[in-house]
C-alpha cells in the first residue's frame, strides 16, 4: 500500500519528526502467508547485522523493489506485525492490473531474495502516554494492514489503553487477517472493540451493513463510537473514504491535529519508472534549467529542457540511479529533499508535515523548478 504519512512521531533513533532517509538492502524471502483468495502476507528475514536499518514503530512501511518479466518495479506496503527482531512483515492486496502485486501474490517463494527498503513513514501515535488512551482505526481491505500493528502497540502498551476498529470489506471472505484480530479481540476482550462493516453482506445489524458512506459515517460517531472520547484517530483506505473521514470528523469538532491519514494511492499516473526517469534529451539551442543535488555526500548536476516539464525526481534519475523514491505519486515521502536554493511547485503533497515545508522540505517526484537553478539536498 502507498502510503500518505502525516502527523508528529516518534521514530526510532530521532526526535518527534525525524526521518531516516530510506536504503535499499537485499533480504531474503522467509515466508509467504495467504491471508484471503487474493492477499498474503510476506516476511523477510533481517540478518542480525542489519537489525538496527530495520527497526521500526507500528504504523511505518517499507518499499520493495523488484524486477518482474524484465522490468523493475516499486510498490510500498505497510508493516504488518509488531516489531520483533530478525523478521519483518507486510500484506500485500492484489490489486486489479497490478503487475507487481498479480507476481507476489501468485510467484514470490520463500528464499526469494529482493531489495526492501529500511521503515519509513510517520502513521504513527504522536501520544504521549498511551495510559488510559482510547485510539480509532477507520480502515477498509488493505488498509487494515497497518492497523494490526497500531493495535498491538496500543493495547500492549498499557493496561487500560483501548483500541476501536472500524473495520469496511465486500464481504467476509474479503476480511484480511481474520483470524489474527479473532485472537487479539480474545486477548483484549474489554479493550478491543471490532466493528465489521460489509458493503454486499447483509449483517444482523443494519448500520454494519452497506458501503460507509455520510449518513453511516455519522450514524456510527453518534451511536458506536462518541468523538469527544477519542484520543488519535487513524484513517487507511482509498481517498474517498479518507477524505470523507477527514471532513466528518472535522465538521463534528475533532481537532485535525489528532487525526493520522493513509492512502493507498492518489490514483494519479506516475512520472517516475523503472530504475530511472523517463528519456529527456536537451536539444541544442533549448530552454534549460539546472539541478544540483547531494545524495550520499557526493554532488551531481543535470540540466533539464524547461519544456519537457519534468519533476526534480525525473531529472536527478537521469543522472543517478539510486536517488530513493517509491510510489512517484506523492504519498509515501521517501523521496522527500529539502531545497537548499532556488524554488519549486508541488504538484501534490500527501506525505510532509507542515514543520517539514516551513523546514523546506519537498516532495522531489511532484517538484518543478520555479526558475533556472535549483540546488536540494537528500542527505540532510
């Protein structure tokens, strides 16, 4: 799932907003769990020597680059599992024409070996205490996945923490690690509350019936689930549900500071492929404008045709191959630099923070240069 990450956070080894910048490392395949007819589970194993780029906190997600029929490909997922050292878990959907989800549903093996990227992503608590906390998940299908983490974390981290799920699929067969929230909700009986809501099954309950929409929305923060007793809130699922959410709860008087989104995608067609951008050539007497970059403490340059009005991510692939990024849709934020000269445009920004931008920081795959020469800085 490609994830929008906003919100404050503590992540290991920083401070409230700090990142670490992604690296690719190859891991080995350890084990591939069917979850549904069409979703599994993958866990990689994290050799002892690179446990420390592995460690995490619920609610992050890791990119994974693979090459598929020739081509290689990048897809983000959320981590799936509490942390525990030497292992590392994501769910991955099959998505309708997803090429990369189609290969790991149907191929991926264990002992299969292939890149995965070091945690990212900030759809974390930004509680202080989680003593006496109540937190909301709102999910529907895969967005459930970095909600099996949030809830392990919530309701092991204090003894009168509760944790309520609402929880939208097609239909029962269609419900992602059924069996494991059965186990949590009888490991938690009086802290867990789990509502399945399914849009083409009837269930006894009328309100758990039907697609979540305003009217069922409402009806649930009214009659299930009382607003002002809510601590955090967290939202992963499809835009449209997300952003229904977002307005609900804002218009019925939660404070959007306690409100954590992710999406799956924006939907938007993506400028970045492969292991590099897409062909630009600057033809003799063109418009050009310049990037200077930093990644890895070493500087690169690259000029850019004004009218092939590619991004900064596009331009920097072009001359190095290992500038990080994943969905190229502005969501998950690992290709997150900040402008140290110049100024740019985003197109979309669904990953930074607001102290991020003021800091800033920019999406590089929605960034377009505002004059001749732009200077940003991976490494910072």
């Amino acid at each position: 799932m490609a994830a929008i990450n906003l919100g404050s956070t503590g992540l290991p080894g920083g401070t409230a907003t700090a990142r670490r910048r992604g690296r690719f490392h190859r891991l080995a395949v350890a084990d591939v769990r069917p979850l549904t007819a069409d979703s599994v589970e993958v866990t990689f194993a994290v050799p002892e020597e690179l446990q420390h780029e592995y460690a995490y906190v619920a609610g992050q997600h890791l990119a994974l680059r693979a090459s598929v029929d020739g081509q290689e490909l990048r897809r983000s997922y959320s981590i799936c599992r509490p942390p525990v050292p030497g292992s590392i878990s994501v769910a991955i959907k099959r998505d309708l024409g997803g090429r990369f989800s189609t290969w790991a549903n149907e191929e991926l093996q264990p002992g299969t070996e292939i890149d995965v990227m070091s945690p990212q992503g900030t759809f974390v608590s930004s509680l202080d205490t989680l003593a006496g906390a109540h937190v909301v998940g709102i999910a529907a299908g895969s967005g459930i996945t970095p909600m099996m983490a949030l809830a392990h974390e919530v309701l092991a981290g204090s003894p009168d923490a509760t944790f309520s799920l609402v929880f939208s699929n097609r239909s029962t067969l269609d419900v992602m690690f059924v069996e494991e929230l059965a186990d949590l909700k009888d490991r938690y009986p009086a802290r867990l509350a789990l509502h399945h809501v399914l849009s083409r099954e009837q269930r006894a309950s009328p309100l758990m019936s039907g697609r979540i929409d305003e009217e069922r929305l409402r009806a649930i923060l009214s009659s299930i689930i009382r607003p002002e007793s809510v601590d955090e809130w967290f939202l992963c699922g499809p835009f449209e549900l997300v952003q229904l959410c977002r307005d609900v709860l804002a218009d019925v008087g939660v404070d959007p500071a306690h409100v954590r989104f992710e999406l799956f995608t924006t939907g938007r067609p993506l400028d970045a492929g492969g292991d590099r951008g897409r062909p630009v050539e600057a033809k003799a007497g063109e418009d050009t404008w310049t990037l200077d970059f930093t990644l890895d403490g070493q500087s690169s340059q690259v000029q850019s045709p004004v009218a092939a009005r590619e991004s900064i991510l596009n331009a920097a692939l072009r001359v190095r191959p290992d500038v990080p990024f994943a969905c190229a849709g502005g969501v998950c934020g690992t290709c997150r630099a900040r402008v140290v000269e110049g100024s740019v445009s985003m197109s979309e920004n669904y990953a930074l923070e607001p102290d991020e931008l003021e800091r800033g920081y920019v999406l590089t795959c929605q960034s377009h240069p505002k004059g001749e020469r732009v200077v940003v800085d991976y490494d910072v």
